[in-house]
C-alpha cells in the first residue's frame, strides 16, 4: 500500500528571517518618514491670512509704486513692513502694481 501525500489548501505559513523583517520593516517605514520630512519641510507653504482683520481697499494712482503708497497710508511705519504686509494680503507674486488696481490694506493704516 502506498501513502499519498495530500496537498491542503490552507493558509501558508510565512517565515521571515530577521534580514527579511528588517527589509519589511524599511519598506513601510520608508514612504512614511519621506511622508513626514516633506510635510515637515514644507509646512510654511500654505499661509493663510486672518480673516477677522478688517481690510480697506485702496486704488492705486497713476505712477505710483507701492513704496510711495506705504509712505502714505503708513506715514510712522516702516514701509518695507507695510509693503511686505500688503503683497501678503493682496497674494501679490511681485511688488508691481497698476493704476487703478484695487489693493485690500489692513484698517490699522487707513486713518
């Protein structure tokens, strides 16, 4: 008589040795650290303004640049503040600006 090995088709069982762990280990970990170091990194990208400060709307004269409009709204301030505060509100990519554009100012320098 002859015995038949008889194949199961249950679960296989998987054996990693501590090499194939630690490559496992280094494959899940890996996307999640590069994840994590990106948000890190790149936190500061996104910034949003305060909503709740109030905003007067100024239009821009014919030659004037924004040096000239800073010195006028914000005579005691220092106008590289007030320029950079105005180019943040207004999501300007350049400090150029046109007659005639409407540019959003905080209310503390619209006296």
């Amino acid at each position: 008589m002859t015995t038949a090995h008889v194949a199961y088709a249950g679960t296989p069982h998987l054996r990693l040795t501590q090499r194939g762990r630690r490559v496992l280990t280094a494959l899940i970990a890996g996307p999640l650290v590069v994840i994590a170091l990106a948000a890190a990194l790149n936190g500061g990208a996104a910034t949003a303004t305060d909503s709740s400060a109030p905003l007067q709307y100024v239009s821009v004269g014919d030659g004037e640049s924004l040096w000239q409009l800073a010195s006028s709204i914000a005579p005691g301030a220092d106008p590289r503040d007030v320029i950079d505060e105005i180019v943040s509100i207004n999501q300007l990519d350049s400090a150029q600006i046109f007659p005639g554009q409407q540019l959003a100012i905080p209310a503390q320098y619209a006296d």
